[in-house]
C-alpha cells in the first residue's frame, strides 16, 4: 500500500505496531515504548515480549518514519521490522541466564564514562562513581557475533539480583576493562590516513609516513572503538604518555568513544581548546555521543586528571 496521507508520527507509530503484529505469532506482543538514550535522548522503540520473558528486544523507529515520509511502502516498512525480529530471535542475542548468574556475568563486567549533569535522572537508576563533570557507569559486554559490540547497561536492580554492591562492582570492571578493551593510542595523522584509505581516498597530501606524530595531536580509544573515552581512566596509560613527552596533556573528550590528546608544550590555551570542544559538540557529535564541553588536563606531578582551569 503505497502512502496517500501522511500520518503523523504518533498515528504512524499506532499503524505500524497493529501491522507488525498481525504478522507475528500470537505469543508475541507488541508496543510502543520511549527509551532514554545517553545525555537524555528519548527515542521511540518498538518492542517485542514472549511469554514468561523478561527481555525484550528493541528496534527504533525514526528511520522507519522518515522512510514512510519518503514514499517508501507500508509493507515494505512492516516486513523489514518482522524479518529484523526474526533474525535476533534466531541468532540468540542474550543468554538471559549467563547474564543472571553472576559468576559468569562478572567475567564480562566493564566501565564507560557518560555527561553527570546531562544524565542525571538516568543515574538515579543505575550505580555509578562521580568523576570531575563526568559519571564512571557500568555494563556488560554481549560476546555473540550476532550483534557485533553489543552492550547491556548496569542497573541498581541487577545489584539487587546479584548480590553485590557498587563498591563490589565498580572494582570488577576496573579489573576487567583495561584486560578486555585494551587501550589504542595513535598520532591523529595515522587515523586521517586510515579513514581515507577506507574510502580509496588519495592520502600523499599529508606528506607524513604512518606513526609520525608532527601534527602534536593523538586520539585515545580502546581495541572496539566504543565506549573508548573511559581509556583516560586506565591508570598507566597518560602517566607514560606524559613521561615520554616529558610535558603535561591537555584531555579533550571529542565523545564517549575517544578523547584528543596534546601535549601542553605545545603552547595550545586551554580556553581556546575549550571553543574548539565545543563547538564540534555542537556541529559534529551526535547528541547521544556528546562526553563534555570540558577539557581535562592529566598533570605529571600530581599524576591525576584535573580541570584544564586549575594548572592554566
């Protein structure tokens, strides 16, 4: 059925999940629901429960409306949801019980560092450790090739399940993330190089060979490249970056999957990095993935990460 009207998101949203379940089996229910993302980001979901399940599997609908808006087909729409159900549900997504038993989940324990202020009703739900303007929270990493860098936010109830508390926790994933998502710093011009190259793009302008580092500017992540902004946290990895440059290290969270590192010898002021922080928050970061407007400085003699204010 091609589109004649246009529905408003609302009235799309009811269509669709009447249409989606028609086509599935009467064991499975669905609805419509609001997710909070990271930073406060509500999105629209859809979701699917079994019978006696406590999971549901989630699929975001904005792409599916601006598609209808577009003229694409209802059907097209109905059976490209149906057909995304059924393969999660094929692939076995999530071992429940793995999760539940928490000898086994504590194996996959691990931080990531999220906005304090921008998410603070969101933290009233989850435990987490305060750091600087930025919140250390907790989750579990999915080891299944069906969806590759799955993730399972921690929650206060999980705890509770658990029997453990976010002392307990938090000391788990410190163990655990610096071992399974090991940190990966390289000169920015390495990073360029490889993105261009990813799109067959002709690289010799930069005039720089692979592992030169003149630009003065590095990119800290882990192996995944997600979640990678937490890798400031491992607490060797600025303190020998900062010994071998011999200088302190300016710290810009560029989003929570990666910070900027610059040595502070290079003469950069931190008000001017700050604008620069800022203004690609605003531009080009999506706002689930903004970290922070700050920017952190790591100090040798304190051999701690500070506000960039306090050593200026």
């Amino acid at each position: 059925m091609k589109n004649n009207t246009n529905y408003t998101y609302e009235e799309f949203q009811t269509i669709l999940a009447e249409r989606v379940q028609a086509k599935l089996d009467e064991h499975i229910t669905v609805n419509i629901t609001d997710v909070v993302k990271n930073n406060g980001i509500v999105l629209r979901g859809m979701t699917f429960t079994g019978q006696g399940e406590t999971i549901s599997p989630t699929i975001y609908l904005e792409q599916f409306y601006e598609a209808y808006l577009s003229g694409c087909d209802w059907g097209e729409i109905v059976d490209h949801i149906v057909d995304t159900f059924h393969l999660g549900a094929k692939k076995e997504i999530f071992d429940v019980q793995s999760f539940l038993d928490f000898d086994k989940a504590k194996e996959k324990i691990v931080f990531k560092l999220i906005n304090y202020e921008k998410n603070k009703k969101l933290l009233e739900q989850i435990p987490h450790r305060k750091f600087l303007d930025l919140a250390v929270v907790y989750y579990y990493l999915l080891s299944n090739e069906a969806v590759e860098n799955a993730t399972i936010l921690i929650y206060n109830n999980h705890l509770e399940i658990w029997g453990i508390t976010p002392e307990e926790l938090d000391e788990i994933a410190q163990k655990n993330t610096p071992l399974l998502l090991n940190a990966e710093l390289r000169s920015i011009t390495d990073v360029l190089t490889e993105l261009l190259r990813q799109k067959e793009i002709d690289t010799s302008f930069l005039n720089e060979e692979p592992g030169d580092d003149n630009s003065g500017m590095y990119v800290l992540s882990n192996r995944t490249k997600i979640f990678g902004a937490a890798v400031m946290l491992y607490s060797e990895v600025l303190k020998q970056f900062a010994e071998r440059k011999k200088t302190d290290l300016f710290i810009l969270p560029s989003s929570v999957h990666e910070v900027i590192i610059i040595p502070k010898e290079n003469g950069m002021e931190w008000k001017k990095l700050q604008e620069m922080v800022i203004e690609v928050n605003e531009t080009q970061v999506e706002d689930t993935e903004v970290l922070s407007d700050s920017v952190y400085c790591y100090s040798r003699e304190k051999d701690e990460l500070i506000p960039a204010w306090e050593v200026a």
